[in-house]
C-alpha cells in the first residue's frame, strides 16, 4: 500500500491524530515531495473545517501548522506550476488559514493556467475566475462552460488518472467538480468513479 492509499484509510476512519504523525513521517521518507505537502495541507483542512470545535488543542495546533507547512512547502515549490495550482485549489476552502485573501488565490491558479494554458487540468481556471471580462454575464450562464469541462473531464481517462494520482487531494477535486452538476449526473458520478463515502 504506497502512502497515499494509507493517508486516505486514516482520513476515513478519523484517525487524525494517527494521520498527522503518518504524514510527518511522509515528509521525511518522500523526500519532501509537492505531493506530500499537498496532501498534509489537505489533511489539515479536512480536520480543521470539517471535523472539531473551535478551540479544541487539536485545532489550535492545525490552525498554526497548516500555516507551517504551507510555507516551507512554497520554499520548496513556488516556480512548480502543479503545484501552485493544487495548492490554490485547496486554499480556496480556507485563504484565511494561509494568511491570504480570495483573490491571491485566484491570482496562483491563474499563474498555474498561464505558465500552461494548453494543459486540460489548468484550463479550469480560466473557466472559473472571473478576471473581468464576464462581468455582465449572469451566474448560470457563467457556470455552463465549467460544467461542459467537468463532463468532459470526466470522460478523459488519462486526465482521470492524472487527478487520482494526487491522492486524497485528486479524490477531493473531483468531488468538488461532481457538485457542480445536477444531482443526477453527480450521484452517477460517484458511483462510477467510486468517489469516497464521506463525500457522496
């Protein structure tokens, strides 16, 4: 079982305080990897948005290494495009935990689908930020081309397999994609892709 399949078994069974030591230890035996840091920021945000109280020790530690691992993690990684597109994407659910606004983050996704525009996983950003020149179209209007991209993404094997490389990040993406769709189409999608039972 490689790391990332174990990172998502702790994540399931809300073994938090077992994950956090298990992705300490991934740093170091991944050679601190982008994929790592993503994965550690996202195991952090799942425990700090989605699973305790405000105040509880647990939180306050995330809340301060959430912040820690971002850093050094763009020490490391702020010239690598996938990077800061996945990093982006998950900054969005929480800029305030990075000490960053809503619109820093789209300024890093939209550097990632600059640096690349012909890259068919970076081209969801020029899908979804709004850098002025729709700002007379209204929002379901706006969010039918996202929608044919999703559709379409999910279509794309090789994409597909690109995205569920990432891990539990991957897996979280194409649940936030999903969402976007019709109930239908989204219930049909998780069965389909086996999507994780705490998002479907």
């Amino acid at each position: 079982m490689n790391w990332k399949s174990k990172l998502r078994q702790l994540i399931d069974g809300e073994k938090w305080e077992d994950a956090l030591k298990f992705m300490d230890e991934v740093l170091e035996s991944d050679s601190h990897s982008a994929d790592s840091y993503l994965n550690y920021c996202f195991l952090l945000g799942e425990i700090l948005l989605e699973t305790t109280e405000f105040g509880t020790p647990l939180q306050n530690y995330c809340e301060v290494k959430i912040y820690q691992v971002y850093k050094e993690a763009m020490a490391r990684y702020s010239d690598d495009v996938d990077f800061l597109f996945w990093q982006s994407f998950l900054m969005f659910r929480g800029s305030y935990f990075y000490e960053m606004d809503a619109y820093e983050v789209e300024d890093m996704m939209y550097k990632a689908y600059l640096a690349k525009p012909d890259d068919k996983l970076y081209q969801w950003a020029r899908l979804t930020i709004n850098n002025g020149d729709e700002d007379n179209v209204d929002i379901a209007t706006r969010w039918e081309k996202p929608k044919e991209y999703i559709r379409t993404m999910f279509s794309d094997k090789t994409l597909l397999k690109r995205i569920n490389e990432k891990g539990p990040v991957g897996e979280y993406w194409l649940y936030v994609c999903a969402g976007r769709l019709e109930k239908s189409e989204y219930d049909e999608i998780c069965r389909a892709h086996l999507l994780p039972a705490c998002y479907c």
